[in-house]
C-alpha cells in the first residue's frame, strides 16, 4: 500500500509540502525551510516551537500539557517537534516563534590598526612581444610583478584564461594580488576599487562588515539571527542534530545555512554600499570552533565528546569558490585559527584587538554568552578556558524569559521603593530578556528581597526590603516565593521565580569558576588585575558593578572593567585591513595555552562556590 | 531523650553543621543507640528535609552539599558499624556518568540523598563505559543501576548500557538522569526509572524495589 502523504503548509510565508503521516510538524518546517525556533533541539523542553495547527493532528503528548495553556490548547496551538501530521493541516507560525534579534551589537571597540591589507593592487604596465623573440605573456606579467616587488608564487587557470582578453584591451593591467596568490587581473590602471568582508559567525547572531580595501573604510554594516536556530538554540544541540537527526544530511544543511546566511549578509551589505559582490576579494571569518567547523562544512561532532577534538585549529585559507560564497570567484575566505577545543577564532579576534602583552600586569578577557569563554594574560604566558553557561542569558531556561525582541524587560531598577522597568521597543511587556534578568535579579539582591544562598525571601523575612517590593511577593505551598514584575497582555503575572534565580546561579557560576581556575593557574589574585574586557553583546548590556554584585566577575573596582562588545567583528575587520593584526592572530594562536577546567580536580569546589552570591557590602 | 538527640542530629544535617553531627552522633552511640536507628531516625529524617527544600527550589546545589558534607561525616562513624551488624540495605545502586561525560555535579547530589535515604550506593564516577557498569553491577550485587548525562551528546549511550545489561541476562533495574533527559526518552532506551532532580530520584529507587 503506498504511504499516504498529506500536504502541510506553514504561515506566514505560504512554504508547504507532502508528508507521509507521522511527520513530526518539526521535521516538515526543517525540511521546507521554515525557521522555527527550537533551543532544545526538539526534545518537547524549551516550548518555543509553538505553532497554531489548523486541521486535525496527533494527540497532545504528555509535554505539551505541560507545557502549553489550556487557552493555548483551545486555540489549537502545539509544539511543532511534537505534534505529528494526520492530515492535510495549515500552521500558523506566530511571530513570537521565528526570532528576529531586535538588539544587535555590531560594534566593537578595538584599537585602530594601521590599514595594511594583505589584498593588493599592482598596477602593471607590460610591453609589446617584439618579433623574433621568445615570449609568452603570462611568464611575462609575472617577471613583471616579481620587478616591482609583487611577486607571484600561485594564480588559477582562470588569470589565464582571461588574459588575452584583457590584453587585448591594452597593455595597462591591474593585477589583484593576495599575498603572493595573483587572484585575478583586470584591464586598465583604474580597475574599480576592490572589497573585503569581515564575518563573524554566532551561534545566535551573524555580523558582517564591508569594508572597502582600497581605502580601509566600513562602508556597511549587517547583522542576522542565525537560521540554525531551528535545529537548536545552542551549538550541542545542533551536533545532536546532525548526528543522531539527520546523520545522512545534517552535516549539509547545518553547513549549507551558515553559507546562505553569510550569503544574504553579502548581498544585503553590498546594497546598502552600492558594491558588486564579484568585488569582494577578500573574506575573514571567525566563530566559536563548533560554528566554524560547521561553517566550513567540517563534522564538529567528536568536539562535544571526551576529549573532545577539534578537526582543525586553522588559520584556513579557503578559496571562496569551495564554499559557495558570493564574492569573486577567485576570491580567498581566511578563516582565523582557533585556541582550544571550545575556545574559537572569536576569541582569538578579540585578543587580536587588545594588548595583552604590554607590560606583563595581569588582564582578564571574558565573554560571555551560552559558552563562556575566558582568558588571562599574567608574566608573559597566556591561558584560556571555557565553560557552559547554558542558555540562561538569552532567556531560554527562564519561566518568563524571553530573548531581546520587542517587549522583553531589558532594563530595571529599583526607584523609590519599588521597582521600574523599560522594554525594547518601548513595547507592553512579554516576558524578561538576559539584561533584564540581571537587572532583576541584582537589584532584589541589593534590596534584601534575595538572600546570599539566592532564596527569594518570604514577606516576613525580607524585613529590610521597602513595602512595595514585598507586596510583589508571592508565596507558594512550598514556602518558595516568586516575585511579580509587570502584567501581562493575558492578565497574567510576568514572574521572576525562584527556580530562575537558581538559572542564573548555575550561568554565573559557570563564568566565575573559569575565571576563578585561570587566575589560580597563574597565581593571580583577584585585586591584582589591571584591567579586565568583558566581549560579547550580552555584556555590552551589563554594568561593572552589576557583574561584581552577580559575582559574575571577581571583586575588582569597576572603573578596571571595560566592555568592548563585539570584539570578534571588529578582530575580523583587524584581520581583514592589517597585515600585522594577521601575524598577530597567528602569534596568538601559538602562543594561548587552553586549560582544560572540568579536568581539575578543584573545578566542583570552585563551581559550588561561585553560585552563592557575594555578600553586599 | 534519644529522641531529642536524633531531631538534633537532623537539624545538624539540614543545618549542614558538620561538626555537631558528629558530635551527637557519637553522643548517640554513646547512649547504646543502634547505628541503623540512628541512621533510620536521625540522619534519613534529615535529608529527607533537604531534598524536599532542594526540590522546592528553597535551597541549591551549595546548601545541598554542606547538608550531604554533615551527613557524611556522620555517616562515616556509622558506616563501620552498620557492616558489621549487617543491618539490611533499602538497596544497592551502582551510579555513573556516562562514557564521553565528565559532568558529575548533578550525580553526586543523587549519590547523597541516595545515601540519606539509607541505600548502599557505588559510584562510579564519570566517564563510565558499560563493562564497568556491567562488571560493577555483578560484583555489588546492585539492585539498581543508575547512568547520568548532561549532555544531548552523550546521553545516547545510556542505551548501549542498558542493552548490554540486557544482553548479559542482569537482573537489575536502570534509572536515568540529567538535564537533557526526558520521561520520554526514558521510556524509548528501555529504563526502568526516570527522575527529573535528586528528591525525585531517592522516591523511584524506592518504588523500583517496592519499598
């Protein structure tokens, strides 16, 4: 009997297709390319693939009951990884399930490098073949650029092939050169200028620079949520995917959406500048390591197992072509090498921009995000980790969190007694993002609503915090209190529940006990510090007294924290313009040792320890 | 006045006051008590307590793990005596973190309150191929075996396990833990027992051996 397929469309977007019945809803938006949100990589946890399914499917499961409301079930809505296909159906994809970033950093600070790029432009003047000679011009444009200090080792067949024709309009050329690789040659001495692109791949967010090489100048900015966010929120999710999902096609379709995503930076980036991608020469990208296996089209899988392997450390030089990308042809993408299993070429950017070797006193560089990434730079020797946060930070293990779209909390303080809060976009609240919960969560601390080992106080203990805060306590059966932040458009309270101050702890801790592990590899104490960067765009959000009062970062005056954003973009772009920032990647990626903390047999103290928060002083 | 003395020794656990249960747990056995009723009635009432407030969320993992440091010093005074009178066991378990995992933060505090709830526990440690499982649980005699992962990654292995238990013809419950771990994954690699945190875990390993 053959199978019976029915035809799914999915909502806004009109994408549909013919299933065979028992399709999960998940799989048939993954394979139509509809990007839903998945953080928990379709384990029927996180509850952000909500869909409202139009037509009869299968019986709601155990965690949807969990998960969704009784008005949600009445409406029809379900988790699209758990519902499986019965019948023809329309879904209904709500905007609250396909996320668009609305704050992206895209800037960093970084020190200026002098604009030196390895891309140049030799322009040549060749004379005529005199009868009676022996000569050929390819051999001879090569003499030609070796004279003039260019000399060429390497160029494709298509330099050749296109030689004649360009000698044909004139013995003026210009030649496009890429370190001693001659990647193309253009007729005339006035050949248009010519382009780089600086890429950094997230595993949330990509951002991309243009710059005009011929110059030094940006010329655009462009930043994306990553589409792989359907198959996971977090880069062990997606390796899950690609080998126990899809283990045929997995390791293509990750890959083949980083490139599209790249892709679409390109184009929207050359738009907005007026450019022509076949001008683009010229390509650096950097990652975490797993995100740049995948954008490479490498199998990351063996990095999230014991003990735990990268395939490549890099630095990559790639021609462009290999990778599908929208640039010249003959143009080179530079992958950045990496530092250690879970310590990517994004770090390695970032340490390309600062100056951590200068004067040997001790520097401290973190980032954070769902992996956390730290290094510590101390008498001459650099050491680096990282640690799992966990998602807490983008809101995802958070009962009312939300990730920074419009309407998530982003900012609180306690004025007069009670507490104030303003959401992106200035819209009606819809849940907490990773800057607001930090807000929340440090202000209660300060007000004496949140005790050191993290409880949320009953009303009759939290005898120092003012009335107002009290009163927006809520007493459960057990004793455990939550406390109401705003209303909701439902009329329901938007909560900060005591389970979720036990999130943060497990993300804070996991920060504090890498940096905690380095400084005691380097005998560092915390006060001895001179100057400590805090990268990445969750910390852009972040105050130096808010991550001492976290206990996020050790006690260190706050006015030694500096917060330089997306340093990874702005390493790429160093990379991208300086031959010098190149030579200083590749130094430090010789030179950074990476420690393994899970390894150390203190790391479950020093863990432990760092979920308590500090004492207030 | 035993009487007293036992709800002191399990305020000193919930208190985590290492000292003081040691002190009174020799003041217990001083007074002619018997290690497994102050096992029974002292320390087990404590813990108890403990994984109730951590599952409530009213304390966390470092609250936890002063209360399991008092138990244990306790425990190692009556550890001894406990073998010796050959008291009966609630149950064996033989608990590790599975092969390509090194996380084991989470089993530890399942190792305690297992401990505190008066079974015979194993540990394993991390990074666990399934012959030491399968070897341990032979050698110990284990009622139970039970397999944590906190990663998607590794997780899958929890089955290699538990078919190989099968395969070997061992007569052994399994149970299955840890932060990427659903009821329903559970059920699809063959376990017996799922827990979603440690109190919950102490509850299945009682129902699994029907005491």
């Amino acid at each position: 009997m053959p199978e019976t397929r029915f035809t799914v469309s999915f909502l806004p977007g009109h994408r549909s297709g013919k299933f065979p019945s028992g399709t999960t809803l998940r799989d048939a938006a993954l394979q139509l390319g509809v990007l839903i949100d998945s953080t928990c990589a379709g384990m029927g946890r996180c509850g952000q693939c909500r869909v409202e399914v139009k037509g009869p499917a299968s019986p709601l499961t155990a965690l949807e009951r969990e998960l969704l409301s009784p008005q949600e079930i009445n409406k029809g809505v379900r988790l699209s990884c758990q519902a499986e296909i019965r019948a023809d159906a329309v879904c209904l994809v709500p905007e609250t399930s396909t996320t668009t970033i609305a704050s992206i950093l895209v800037e960093g600070q970084a020190e200026v490098q002098e604009f030196d790029p390895d891309l140049q432009l030799v322009k040549l003047s060749l004379r005529e073949h005199r009868l009676g000679e022996t000569f050929f011009e390819m051999e001879h444009l090569l003499q030609v650029m070796a004279q003039r200090g260019a000399p060429v080792t390497s160029y494709p067949l298509s330099v050749v092939q296109t030689l004649p024709q360009v000698l044909r309009q004139g013995r003026d050329v210009t030649a496009v050169v890429y370190r001693d690789r001659l990647l193309a040659l253009e007729s005339g001495r006035e050949a248009p200028a010519v382009f780089g692109v600086a890429v950094d791949v997230g595993t949330t967010t990509l951002a991309a620079k243009l710059v005009d090489l011929s110059e030094g100048q940006v010329v655009a900015v462009a930043s994306e949520t990553n589409p792989q966010r359907a198959v996971g929120g977090d880069v062990i999710a997606r390796v899950h995917y690609l080998r126990e999902q899809n283990p045929q096609n997995g390791l293509k379709y990750l890959h083949r959406l980083v490139i599209r995503a790249i892709n679409t930076l390109i184009d929207r980036l050359c738009e907005d500048a007026g450019v022509s991608p076949d001008r683009i020469f010229k390509l650096t990208l950097v990652g975490n390591t797993i995100m740049q296996h995948l954008a490479l089209g490498v199998d990351p899988s063996a990095l999230t197992e014991k003990p735990y392997t990268p395939a490549v450390k890099g630095p990559l030089t790639v021609p462009a072509a290999e990778l599908k990308l929208s640039m010249h042809p003959q143009g080179v993408v530079y992958a950045i090498a990496n530092l250690g299993c879970f310590v990517g070429s994004d770090i390695t950017a970032v340490l390309t921009v600062l100056d951590l070797e200068r004067g040997g006193a001790p520097q401290l560089v973190v980032d954070i995000g769902t992996n956390g990434e730290m290094v510590l730079a101390a008498g001459g020797r650099i050491i680096c980790t990282s640690s799992p946060a966990g998602p807490a930070w983008e809101g995802a293990s958070i009962e009312w969190g939300t990730p920074a779209v419009a309407g998530a909390i982003e900012r609180a303080r306690v004025v007069d007694g009670d507490v104030q809060f303003t959401t992106i976009a200035r819209q009606p609240a819809i849940g907490i993002c990773g800057s607001g919960l930090v807000d929340l969560v440090c202000e209660f601390r300060r007000c004496g609503l949140i005790d050191a080992s993290g409880r949320i106080l009953p009303p009759e203990r939290a005898v120092d915090a003012p009335d107002a805060l009290r009163q927006r306590l809520v007493a459960r059966e057990s004793g455990a209190c939550d406390i109401r932040i705003a209303p909701a458009a439902d009329g329901r309270w938007i909560l900060l529940k005591q389970k979720d101050i036990r999130e943060v702890q497990l993300a804070k801790a996991a920060i504090r006990a890498g940096i905690e592990i380095l400084l005691r590899e380097l005998q560092v104490k915390p006060v001895d510090l001179q100057r400590v960067f805090v990268a990445g765009a969750f910390g852009n959000h972040l105050r130096g007294e808010d991550a001492v009062a976290l206990g996020l970062l050790p006690e260190i005056p706050p006015e030694r924290i500096h917060f330089i954003g997306n340093a990874a973009l702005a390493g790429a772009e160093a990379v991208l313009t300086s031959k010098v920032a190149r030579e200083k990647a590749e130094h430090l990626a010789q030179k950074v040792a990476f420690v393994e903390i899970a390894e150390k047999p203190e790391f479950q103290d020093v863990f432990v320890e760092a979920m308590r928060f500090p004492e207030i002083i | 006045m035993h009487k007293e003395l036992l709800q002191q020794l399990a305020q000193a656990v919930i208190d985590g006051n290492k000292d003081q249960a040691e002190t009174l747990t020799n003041q217990l056995l001083d007074a002619g008590l018997e290690a497994k009723a102050i096992l029974d009635n002292g320390l087990m009432p404590g813990m108890d307590v403990v994984g109730q407030r951590f599952r409530d969320n009213l304390i966390f993992v470092p609250e936890v793990l002063i209360a399991a440091r008092a138990m244990k010093a306790s425990l190692a005074i009556l550890e001894p005596l406990l073998a010796a009178s050959n008291a009966p066991q609630v149950g064996t378990v033989v608990i590790g973190t599975v092969k390509g995992d090194i996380h084991d933060i989470g089993k530890n505090i399942v190792i305690m309150m297992l401990r505190g709830a008066g079974f015979r526990v194993v540990d394993l440690g991390i990074d666990t191929p399934a012959e030491k499982f399968l070897q341990a649980a032979r050698e110990e005699n284990a009622d139970i075996v039970g397999m944590s992962a906190l990663l998607t990654t590794t997780m899958g292995y929890m089955k290699t396990v538990i078919e190989r238990l099968k395969a070997e013809g061992l007569r052994v419950k399994t149970m299955v833990g840890g932060a990427p771990i659903s009821p329903a994954f559970a059920e699809q690699i063959g376990a017996d027992g799922y827990a979603k945190n440690a109190a919950e875990a102490v509850d299945k390993a009682k129902a699994l051996l029907g005491v």
